[in-house]
C-alpha cells in the first residue's frame, strides 16, 4: 500500500457538480452538490471511446461519495451530462470517482422545482 506521501493529492476547485436524479427523461430530484475537478482525457481513454463509437465530453473528479451513479444527469455550469463510467482511484488523497461524462442529448426536462413544491 502506498503511504500519504507517495499518493496523488486531488483538488476539487474547478467548480460544483449538481447529482440529480432523472426518470423518464426529467430530472426530478437534486441528490446533493459536490466539488469537482477537471481531468485531462488522456489519448488511450479518447481514442478507445472513439472505437467503440462513444465520445468523452468531460472527465472530472470528485470525492468518493454515494450519490453518484450510472443513472445521474450532472448539471455542470448549466449544462446536462450523463455518467458514462465511474472508476474509483484509491491511490489518491483522498480517495476519488472519475467520472466521464457526455453532454445529455436530447437535454433532460428539469421538473425540480415542481417536485419539491408538491
């Protein structure tokens, strides 16, 4: 196992990701806020999704949490993401999600606001 100094030191000052969850292409409900950082999508990673006939719009970082799922729409700087994959790296201080992200097309209703006044 490698020691605290040997780990990578994650930052989470690029901004706030807003996990939502969506049903039936609307977003119903706001699951919580968390700080995340920006990643360079590597050539491997933006090549292998280009393989598969998938593209990579972002790839952030966020601390390991229990809100973020395959099924969340992010709302980053007001546009809609869905999660494409989650990795957990546990060789980083603190421990991280990577997740990639695609812009959500069409885009999600946002039904928030009548949800949590009903």
């Amino acid at each position: 196992m490698l020691n605290s100094r040997q780990r990578r030191v994650e930052q989470f000052n690029d901004g706030i990701a807003i996990i939502c969850e969506a049903k039936n292409k609307a977003i119903v409900k706001e699951v919580a806020r968390l700080r995340f950082g920006i990643r360079t999508i590597g050539v491997t990673r933006f090549y292998q999704a280009k393989i598969a006939g998938s593209n990579i719009d972002k790839l952030i970082s966020v601390p390991v949490n229990k809100f973020v799922n395959a099924k969340s729409v992010i709302l980053i700087e007001d546009e809609q993401y869905t999660v494409k994959q989650l990795q957990e790296k546990m060789d980083t201080v603190p421990p991280t999600v990577y997740i990639t992200l695609l812009k959500a097309a069409p885009q999600y209703e946002d039904r928030r606001s009548l949800n949590e006044s009903s």
